[in-house]
C-alpha cells in the first residue's frame, strides 16, 4: 500500500512537471528579453512568407476566374 503511495506520488510529479514546463519556460524567455518573451516580432505580421505569397496569388487566381 506505501509502495502504491509512493509511486502514484512519484507519477504526479512527473506529469505536473511536464504540465508546468512550457510556462516555465515562457516566463525564463519573458525575463531574459526584458519583456519581449521571443524576441523581436512584427506585430502587424507585415513581413513576408512564402506561404502567404501563394495564398494570396490563389485568392487572385480565383477571384480572377470567378469574375470571367
């Protein structure tokens, strides 16, 4: 009966220390760039990607194509 105790105690250490891990590790990024938890970071999402470039020339093509 101890044993089971002891186990189960064991166990949920274990999950509440990786159930904590990622704010933990927010709050150690958050501290170190003085308030600026990753970094710089364009809050208008005003920089480009690849993957934004292909959306919007699908949206074109089709707006495009629906107008014909």
């Amino acid at each position: 009966m101890t044993g089971e105790i002891i186990w189960l105690f064991i166990l949920m250490w274990i999950i509440a220390t990786a159930a904590f891990a990622p704010l933990g590790y927010f709050i150690y990024m958050y501290t170190k760039n003085s308030g600026k938890p990753f970094g710089e970071t364009e809050p208008h999402g005003d920089s480009s990607s690849v993957v934004n470039d292909f959306a919007e020339n699908v949206i074109a093509y089709v707006k495009k194509r629906l107008k014909k």
